[in-house]
C-alpha cells in the first residue's frame, strides 16, 4: 500500500479549512496511509527585503527537506508545474506505485512559495491552474484530488 504524506508550511487557522481535510483524512484512510506534517512557519511581514524573504524559504526549505526520507517520490505543488485532469492524476498515482514507489509526499509551500532546494528535491511539479490559491485552501483541493484518484483508481463513482 503506498503511502501518501502532505508536508505543508503553516497550521490551518480557519475552522471550516480543518473539517474539510479531516473528512478527505477519514475518506483517504480506506484506501491509503495518509498523513500531514505541519511544519512551522516563519513570521512575515508587509514590506520584507528580497534577502529576508529568501532566509525565510530556505529555514522553511531546510524543515520540509527534514520530513522527506531519501527514498520517497516528491511532488511539489507549483503555479509553473505540469497541470493534469483528474484521471491523469489518477493514472500517474497507480504507475507511481506500480514503479515501486511505496511512500509519495505532496509538498505545499507557504506564502513565498517553496524553496530552491525543495523544488530540485522535487520529482514532479503538479500545478492546479495558472492562478494563485491560499495555501490553506490547496491542502483542502489537494486532500480531495488525492481522495478522487483512489476513487478514479477503484473504478468507484465520482462527481465529474
């Protein structure tokens, strides 16, 4: 059974954001060893320098890395990254475990992003639109996308 880990930078603040994923855990636990990792998130501030933002992501960079075992396939979530339909998530999930990658880690940056080191850890770079989402709101699309995959990858209805 693969495993399938979200490493996100920051807690989720709002209520309505932490029911959503605990719903998507419940669901993902009958197909999946599913798992978040909160990492810390560094404080920012309305006007910062381009150095304290880059210091920022690289403290941030540095706790994701930590959480990520060498074996481990990486996907990062990115705006630039490979934008696929639900199916071709699905199918890239099966062939992923079919390779033998047993443990697949979702990485979610924080608001500057992800750092240079993480995204050269990647192994995929997924986008979900040419648009900007809240990072807490992309766990909630995320959590839901994987569960839809596993529902896809089951031959079990879902909404189209």
């Amino acid at each position: 059974m693969t495993k399938i880990t979200f490493i996100t930078v920051g807690k989720l603040k709002e209520q309505y954001f932490r029911d959503a994923v605990s719903e998507y855990t419940k669901r993902l636990s009958k197909y999946t060893k599913f798992e978040i990792i909160e990492i810390h998130d560094e404080p920012l501030s309305e006007k910062m320098s381009l150095a304290r933002e880059q210091t920022i992501l690289r403290k941030e960079g540095e706790r994701i890395l930590k959480n990520i075992k060498e074996s481990g396939y990486v996907i990062i979530t990115a705006i630039s990254g490979t934008m696929l339909n639900s199916t071709a998530f699905a199918e890239k999930i099966t062939k992923l475990a079919l390779e033998g990658h047993s443990h697949i880690y979702f990485i979610i940056g924080g608001s500057l992003g992800l750092s240079l080191e993480v995204v050269e850890r990647a192994d995929f770079s997924l986008s979900f639109s040419k648009m900007t989402f809240p990072h807490q709101l992309m766990r909630v699309i995320l959590a839901e996308q994987v569960y839809r995959a596993f529902r896809i990858n089951n031959n079990e209805p879902y909404h189209k």
